[in-house]
C-alpha cells in the first residue's frame, strides 16, 4: 500500500513539524493500514513501515507511537517481546558503538501503558494448571518485561502472573541487566480475577446457588472479621512462605486505581486489599449473582468498610451472571451475552442497589466475561496517545 511517506520530498516537509504533530500523523497512518483488513495488531506492521524507512527522525517517532502501548496478547508477543528486551540490554552495555533505536532507556521513558492479556487459562484454578501445561512463558519472562517497563503507569496482568509483580523485587535482582524494581511508576493495576495478596482465601466455592430473592441482612460498616470457613492449611502455609520475605504493600504504594475483572472461584476479601494497595482512590470488584448468599453479605460488609476511608473516590461493582462451574470463556463470554439470567434481581445486585443510594461514589455495572482483554485489542488502541481509554469515565456514563 502506498503512503505519503513514500514520496521523500513530502517527507522531508514533514520533519520540519513539530513532534507532536508528527506523532499524531504516524498514528493515522497506524489506523488506516488496518482499515480494510484484519484487526490484528501484527498488521501495524504494514502502515508504519513505510514511516521507519523513511528517515532516522521520523524512525524514532514511529517507533514512540509503537511502544507506547505495548500489549501481549499471546504467548508468541510475550516470547518475541522478551527477546526484545534482552537486546535492548545488550544495546544499552557500556563498550557498543553505533546508535541503536531501542534501548534499555527507550523502553523505561517511552512505555506507558503495558498489558499483558495473554494466559494459558482464565479460571480460578490458573495458578495450579500452569505448572502442568508446560507453557513457554515463565516467570522470569513475565518480570524482565515488567521490569524493563518501569516507567508504565497502566499495567494489566493475568491472575495467574499477579504474584510475579508483586515479588518482582526478588525476581529482577536475580536476572540479568540489574534494573532497579522499586522505581516502578505504576499508578493503575488491572488484574484478571482476584489474587491472595494478603493470605485471606477462604476456599468455599462460590457457586453454590441461592434463591435471588433472599434478603441481605443489615451489616454494620466495620471490616469483616467472620469467614464462612476455615483456609485450606496447606493453602495457608504456602502463601506465609510466600510473603514472609517481601511485603506487597512495599510493591504497590503508588497504585490509586485498582480493577479486579472478573469473580475467582473462591472466596477473597476485598477489603484486605487496602493493606496491600494503601494508596487507592478507586477500586473495581467482581461479583458473581446468584452464588453464595453468605458471601455475598461479607462482600457487601467489605465494601461498606472501604467506603469508609476518605480517600476512596470511586468504588464500581461489576456482577457476573452465574455460570457452570469448569464453562470455558468461549462459553461464558456467550452466556454473558446473552443476558440469562436476569442479574438485576439478584441478591447481590439488590444490595448493591440499597448501598448505591446512599453513597454516590458507588457504581453497578453488568459484568462480562473475557471485555477485560476485548479493552486492549485492536490497532487502535496502540496508535492511540491514550491507550484503550479511560475505562473509569466510560463506567460513569449511564
């Protein structure tokens, strides 16, 4: 496909703009090299390699509007990105010659949106079928990434690669090229589905089904101190070995807005998450209708209690409809999809209603299953300045 940039007079003109304009052009071409074709973020490729080859200056724009959002939504983006990241090292070595475009310093100013959307499963049991599906990806891949994209604000992770950032400390001393965890510059995590940060799963499922419309008892607005059950030992002693040697909240202490996407198949506190995110403003979390009346108290009883810090500024609650347990995402996009059954009247949804009156920085909206990683697809959202948007003004909007 031919581009202006093909011609080197009209190119010549352009590099006599200022950057801000060339950036916004370089972004135009990005989107319309991908409109009459797949929607696949490969294809940026097509439009913005005419802009490389172009001149050195308009290279090192094009390649600013490529990174700026970088989003990794298969295994083969992660491998591929991580190789990038080993050469950007090397280039960064004191002793090379030559100039090199991306740098270990290219990477950590210009990167500010990273989401990683690729996960071998999506469920609550992620974490333990990982270690049997021999996937490529580790670990250490997950956290030289993070680690070289230190100057993000955005991040989005998998559950399942959650505990990654918050060791991240330990992790990134261990590998190769020494940069420095703690100046991580993130101010919005968003996680696929809740995480055991702070040692409170309780492993009651959440599925046991309960009349939609049975009342939610009065709960005074104090933190939860009462589970439904006790913690898997087992469960328990792991995560203790785990953060005996790292405090999370050390992690997070700039993080403000926190999305949990989607509901886990057991029980978590939301509101422990203020130990571990001592910063946050706003804060997103996942509910499953129909599922545990019981839990469904302690959910709403949490909540009061973050409603309670001065600090929170907004508070969304997303409510899933029920689905069966062991569905994949294929069938419980579908079933989101489809609107049955009717997550209005349900308990949860109730509750939330009544806590929504009376607090005006309480919001409900309807949750779908896999939207979080839909929210990062597309060319668009690369060659956007401002990534997939502001996902907490869209949640405002009636």
């Amino acid at each position: 496909m031919s581009t202006p940039f093909d011609n080197t007079k009209f190119s010549s003109a352009l590099e006599t703009l200022p950057n801000e304009l060339l950036l916004q052009i370089i972004s135009e071409v990005v989107l319309s090299s991908t409109l009459e074709g797949s929607q696949r973020v490969d294809e940026i490729q097509n439009g913005i390699l005419a802009v490389t080859l172009t001149s050195h200056h308009l290279h090192d724009l094009a390649n600013i509007v490529l990174y700026r959002t970088v989003v990794l939504d298969r295994e083969k983006d992660i491998l591929l990105f991580r190789r990038t990241v080993n050469d950007a090292r090397k280039a960064s070595m004191p002793g090379r010659t030559g100039k090199v475009a991306i740098t270990s310093a290219f990477l950590q100013s210009v990167v500010k949106r990273l989401a990683i959307t690729h996960a071998p499963m999506c469920n609550g049991l992620e974490v333990f079928a990982l270690r049997k599906l021999g996937t490529k990806v580790s670990n250490s891949d997950i956290a030289t990434i993070i680690t070289a994209c230190s100057g993000a604000h955005t991040i989005t992770l998998p559950s399942l690669w959650a505990h990654v950032l918050r060791d991240i400390g330990k992790s990134a001393e261990d590998s190769e090229g020494g940069e420095a965890p703690g100046n991580l510059k993130v101010t919005e995590l968003l996680l696929g589905s809740y995480v055991d940060f702070a040692k409170t799963r309780c492993t009651i499922p959440q599925w046991r089904p309960s009349v939609p419309s049975t009342p939610i008892h009065p709960l005074p607005a104090i933190p939860s101190t009462t589970h439904p059950s006790t913690p898997d030992p087992a469960m328990q002693h792991d995560s203790t070995s785990v953060l005996s040697d790292l405090s999370p909240a050390i992690i997070f202490p700039h993080i403000t807005h926190l999305r949990i996407a989607e509901p886990a198949h057991a029980w978590y506190s939301p509101l422990a998450l203020l130990d571990v995110f001592p910063s946050l403003t706003h804060i997103a979390l996942p509910r499953r209708a129909d599922a545990n009346t019981e839990n469904d108290e302690l959910f709403i009883g949490d909540v009061k209690s973050i409603l309670q810090e001065p600090r929170m500024r907004m508070v969304i609650i997303s409510i899933f409809p029920q689905i069966q347990v062991g569905a994949d995402e294929k069938t419980a996009a579908n079933r989101d999809a489809g609107g049955l059954p009717d997550i209005k009247n349900s308990t949860i949804w109730l509750a939330a209603e009544e806590l929504k009156r009376g607090d005006g920085r309480v919001f409900i909206v309807s949750g779908h299953s896999g939207s979080w990683r839909k929210d990062w697809q597309g060319p668009a959202v690369v060659a956007s300045p401002r990534g997939s948007g502001n996902w907490w003004r869209k949640m405002m909007s009636p």
